[in-house]
C-alpha cells in the first residue's frame, strides 16, 4: 500500500459527501418538538477536566 505524499481533500470528501447525500444524512424529519440550536460546542479534551474548561466563555 502507497500513501499519497500530500493530501488531496477533493477526493476525499467528494467520497463522504456522497455518501452522506446517499444516506440522507443533511435530510431531517419535521416534528412537533420545538427547534434548538447548539451553539458551542463541548470543550476539546486534551487533557484532565477542570474547571476552567466550563469557564471558558
């Protein structure tokens, strides 16, 4: 097996992106739940979990 010296994401996501569009995974199913968005995301854990991880903002 060869791997590529440099990364060619052209092909690589044009890969999962259609495998998402064939699995609908951008198609979302309207209920009577109200909408929500998540606006931050859970902190990157490099390490041990403090408080400062929940202050950050």
């Amino acid at each position: 097996m060869e791997i590529a010296s440099k990364y060619a994401p052209g092909l690589v996501e044009r890969l999962w992106y259609t495998r998402w569009m064939d699995g609908n995974a951008f198609r979302s199913t309207p209920d009577e739940r109200p909408a929500y968005a998540i606006v931050i995301p859970p902190p990157n854990v490099t390490g041990v979990l403090h408080m400062g991880h929940m202050l950050n903002n």
